[in-house]
C-alpha cells in the first residue's frame, strides 16, 4: 500500500511526524507540491494549510494517492500543534486520554484459538474465500468467540449484489455487526439496493476519501458505517470534518486501523461508540503505540501524537 513516513520541521526545532500512502509517487506529490506551499508557514492553521494542499493538488488528486500523501503531512502538522502547546492530539479535539476505548481483532478466515477472549469483537476477512465456504466460516468463527461477542465480515470488494443478499439471508442468524466492502467500490447501484434490501449493516469507507467523497456517501446513505482511513482520507482534519458530517447524520464511524496511533486520537475524542480496528504489521517502526491489552486500547498523556520513529528499520528506506 505503499505507506510513507512524512516528516514536517519547524524553525522551533519541533519534528512533527505523520503516515500518508502514495508510495514514491507520494513521495513526488509530497516533494514537488506540498512541501513549497508549506515553508515559512505557521505549521499549526491545520485546517487552512489542509484546504491549501487539497486545493493545489485538485487537478490530479481529489482521490487516490495525492490524498494519501497529502494525508500524512496534515498529520505530521497536528503531532507538532500537540507538540507545541505540549497537549496530545486528543486534548486538541477536545478529549482526553487514558479511556480504555474497546478494540477489535481483523482475522484472515478464521479466529485463531490463541486470540480468542483477546479483544472486544472479531472481523472475519472472507474476500477470497469460495462462496461455498462462506457460511461455514462465519459458523465456526461464531462458535470460536461465543455467542455474546461482536462479529463482522469483510468482503474486500470481492463479492457482487446477489451473493451479498443471499449470504446475508442466510448469515441472519449469526448476527453479524456489518458486511464490509461487498461490492467494487464505484458500484454505486449496487450499494443503494443493498441500503435498501440487505438485513445486515453495510459498512465501508477504507477506500473513499475526504469530506467532500464521504459527504456524499452520507447524503445518500450507502453505507451504515463509515471506515474512513486517517491515513489515507485526508489526514486528521479531513477524519474530523467527516465525523462532524457523520454525527449529524446519525451513521456510526468505524475508522479503518483505528487502533493505530494516528487514528485511535480521534475516535477517543470524538466516538460515542468508540471501537477501534488492530493496527497492521507494516507500522511496527512508529515506535511508542499503546498495546491492545484485554480487549481495549489506551491513549497516554504525551504531547501530539506521542510517537517516535525507528529509523533504523529497513522498512525505511
Ligand atoms: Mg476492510
């Protein structure tokens, strides 16, 4: 996916660090556009610096890996405003730390005993198994966690409308919280048949972006619960520019690797459901991210985003 470490310094000796995607082609957005709109600017207008980066990168971005990019210097810009008013980013949105917020596990096919009892709820991904296979799948995972515990599934874009309704009429009575990503993203019909038809929450979002896409996801309600990825969608002030729009509305938000430092800010701020996804393996060099411990996640007081960087990784090159 391409992730790329953002590091933004200002003439007060602060290093604000952020995660955006892209890739190399990231990097060129990051390098050729966005760090001279920057220099000699006061780092902390997050929200005016935001709509100047979107604005100057518009006719190639709006989408896609320039959002990406983007995304990781809008972060790198709140961690130093949390650094320089020596507050975490949480405080800067008006939360405080140290909540327990309850954390979900992301498996592949099936819950490994050993993470059982482990986290607050489960999602099973099922994207590339055969469609045969599907139910027994969810049976044996809901049989592994109990009946009282939080189940959902995650497509990855792999399945299509009339698989969807009727694995979701058959799934009825395993309960689960939401299919995520059924369908290929820009199936927009598809998604509005199943808001209208389908038993069963459909969540997604990972792959929208900005408040301006997921603004029109909300109006029309294509889906139940919204995954924006803080990393990818825009950063911090896009994330919350969708919450707002998303609270109004009364669609639930679910943020896509929510556990992961950079996201897990927000939903401890902002959530009234707070439910927070586990991180990847690809960001084991943001050194300093609390721990998933007995089914929750917790958020210490240190000032932004309160990481520091393993620079001696070799995923860093
Ligand atoms: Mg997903």
């Amino acid at each position: 996916m391409g992730q790329i470490l953002i590091v933004v310094r200002t003439d007060a000796g602060i290093n604000g660090y952020g995660v955006g995607g892209g890739g190399l082609a990231g990097r060129h957005v990051v390098n050729s556009v966005l760090r001279d709109l920057l220099l000699g600017r006061d780092a902390e207008q997050t929200s005016q610096l935001y709509d100047e980066m979107y604005q100057a990168t518009v006719p190639f971005g709006r989408k896609g890996l320039a959002v990406m990019a983007l995304s990781g210097v809008d972060l790198a810009l709140w961690d130093i405003r949390g650094k320089a008013e020596r507050k975490p980013v949480v405080s800067l949105l008006g939360g405080q730390p140290g909540t327990p917020i309850p954390a979900y596990r992301t498996v592949w096919d099936t819950v490994p005993p050993e993470l059982v009892g482990q986290f607050s709820a489960y999602k099973l991904h099922l994207g590339q198994t055969p469609l045969e296979n599907l139910l027994s799948r969810i049976e044996s995972a809901r049989k592994a966690i109990g009946p009282d515990c939080e189940l959902m599934t995650d497509a990855w874009m792999k399945w299509d409308l009339p698989t969807t309704l009727a694995f979701a009429r058959e799934a009825e009575p395993y309960q689960l919280g939401w299919i995520e990503e059924p369908l290929p993203i820009d199936d927009r019909e598809g998604y509005e048949t199943l808001r209208n038809e389908c038993p069963i929450p459909i969540a997604g979002g990972e792959h929208e972006f900005t408040e301006y896409g997921f603004g029109d996801v909300i109006r029309n309600r294509l889906h139940s619960v919204l995954q924006p990825d803080v990393c990818w969608c825009g950063g911090m002030t896009a994330l919350v520019r969708i919450y707002e729009q998303a609270l109004k509305a009364g669609i639930r938000i679910c943020p896509h690797r929510g556990a992961e430092i950079w996201g897990l800010h927000a939903i401890a701020a902002l959530d009234p459901h707070p439910l927070a996804e586990s991180g990847r393996p690809w960001m084991t060099w943001v050194l300093g991210q609390p721990s998933i411990r007995q089914g929750t996640v917790t958020l210490e007081d240190e000032p932004g985003f309160g990481i520091t960087i393993d620079e001696t990784t070799p995923l860093l090159r």
